[in-house]
C-alpha cells in the first residue's frame, strides 16, 4: 500500500508509541467502559476485583497510551432529529486518502469514515435530518471533492448499535 494511503496507526514524527500489552483486567475495564462510559472509578475497581488505585492508574494508562480515544453518548439519530442514514462507498483517486479525509470529516452530519479494500475505497457513515439533506451532501458536496471519483449510497432503514454482549462479561471469573 502507497505510505499516502496508509492508515495512521503507522509510528512517524509526532506519532504515539504503541500500546503497552493489554492483561485480562485490562480488557474488563475496556468491556466496561463500552457498557457504560459513565461507571466511577469505584464501580470499574469492585466489578473487575482490583483496588480504586489500580483501576485509576489502569484507566489513565489506556487513555495515554490511545487505547481508550475518549468518552461519550450512544445517539438516537432519529430521535435527535437525524432521521437519514447512508452509508455512502467512494472511489477516490490513489493516494489521495489523507486529502479526501481532511474533507469528509468537515462534513455535517459525518459520523464514520473508513478507508477500505474491495471494491471501493472509502466507506462513510453519515446522518442528516432528511433525504433531501442527505442528496445534497452527496450531490453538491461529496461528489465536488475532486479525488472522489465515484459514489454509491445505501440507505439504512434500521440501525442497531451492539455491545458487549453476554459473552463477554466485565466481570472477571
């Protein structure tokens, strides 16, 4: 792959080490935290037996070393007044990703972008609040990027955001 379109887990200038090896509470903690980002510091110590110190000190080193990116809220598009969802597939012109990237993340309503192999080469996830914002962003927007080459939109009818589920408890044995 051209080191253009490479992705940004490669060590460059100004770039973060790599992660230390994560332990079994290590990825407790993580399972947790994708639960319910909110749990304490308390909570996150009882539920993977170690002590407030330790989960604290855990929970920061995840944090400096990239693993935990941050922290926030599982949206309802629909309810906050996203009611459109599209997955929109571009072809782009080669080495072009960080270019096309830089834009698309300006976007309204950009909520994933992720550079692909197959077919195509990028896959963004987008919400808007109508169809007719939805054509818009891709006509007039999307599509006037001059790396993008092609696009093609799927709409999504129905969404399901997925957790941890019972196979992986948080707890540990």
């Amino acid at each position: 792959m051209p080191a253009e379109q490479m992705a940004d887990g490669a060590e460059g200038p100004g770039q973060v080490p790599p992660a230390r090896p994560l332990d079994s509470v290590d990825h407790a903690i993580l399972r947790l935290l994708r639960t319910d980002g909110r749990a304490s510091i308390r909570s996150v110590a009882d539920r993977v037996h170690v002590s407030r110190a330790n989960a604290y000190a855990r929970i920061n080193r995840l944090i400096e070393d990239g693993v935990i990116r941050g922290f926030g809220a599982r949206v309802n598009h629909e309810r906050a007044g996203q009611g459109a969802s599209a997955y929109i597939t571009l072809k782009i012109v080669q080495n072009s990703w960080r270019t096309v990237r830089e834009q698309l993340q300006a976007l309204p309503g950009a909520t994933h972008i992720a550079l692909v192999s197959g077919d195509f080469d990028v896959l963004l996830l987008v919400h808007t609040p109508d169809n007719r914002t939805l054509r818009e962003l891709v006509l007039t927007r999307i599509q006037a990027i001059p790396e993008v080459l092609s696009t093609r939109t799927l709409l999504v009818f129905e969404e399901t955001d997925l957790d941890p589920g019972p196979d992986c408890p948080t707890e540990l044995a």
